[in-house]
C-alpha cells in the first residue's frame, strides 16, 4: 500500500518537474502529418476492442427501458387496434423532440439569442438511437 503511494507521487513529481519536456514531446507527435486523425482512432478502437461487453450490456440495458416504457405507454392509449404501432410513433417523437425542446429553454433561460449549435444533433442522434433499439426484438 505505502510503496504504491510512494511510486504515485513520485512519478506526478517527475511528471510535473519535466511538464514543460512532456508538453513539447505531445506537440512534436502532435506535429506529424495524420497523427490527430489515427492516434484518436486507435485509442478509440481500442476502447471499444476492452469495453465491448461493458457496451453491449448498456445498450441492451438502454432496449429494456425503451421497450419498458413503450408497452406503459401502450396501457394508456385509448385505442387497442394497432395501438402499440402508436406508442412507438409517441415515444420516438418525445425521444426526438424533448431533449432539444430543453436545450432551447435552456439557452433562452441562459440569455442567448441562438440556439447552441449542436441542438438538433442531439435530438436526432437520440432518435436514431432509439429506432435501431426499439427495432431490435428478442428472439
């Protein structure tokens, strides 16, 4: 326990003694043609390549709430004829529009008189999200 204290401090003391070293070896990596486009492309590849049933679990963890919510829904719709038809066409469409509708008041609360720019990116990404998972049945 005392030894891996000991080895942590020492090394953030070289880390912050040499900064000014390291900072300039990040910017001459940094400086070869492609590196910022394949370093975090390998870095990402290899998050994926660790985490990927920590991924699977979340998103089959993400399609039991959505399928959980749905058939909610579908109990309080007052059509039963193709009814769950419905909940899936009310719930994309409030998956899609509240988040951006909360980030527009919220930049309106805030004083902007612009939306930010990626407002509508979220609500799509949400809603594409959502589609392919709800898509998705188990066998």
């Amino acid at each position: 326990m005392y030894i891996t204290m000991v080895l942590v401090v020492l090394c953030t003391a070289i880390v912050v003694l040499f900064s000014q070293e390291f900072a300039g070896l990040f910017k001459k990596i940094f400086a070869i043609p492609g590196v910022k486009l394949l370093l975090p492309l390998a870095f990402a590849s290899w998050v994926i390549e660790t985490y990927e049933n920590w991924g699977l679990w979340l998103l089959l963890w993400c399609k039991d709430g959505l399928h959980t919510l749905m058939h909610r829904l579908d109990v309080y719709l007052p059509t039963h004829v193709s009814s769950l038809s419905l909940a899936h066409i009310i719930h994309l469409f409030l998956l899609a529009s509240l988040p951006a509708c909360l980030l527009l008041a919220l930049a309106k609360g805030r004083g902007r008189y612009e939306p930010w720019p990626c407002t509508y990116q979220v609500g799509a990404a949400i809603w594409i999200v959502a589609a392919v998972l709800l898509t998705v049945h188990r066998p």
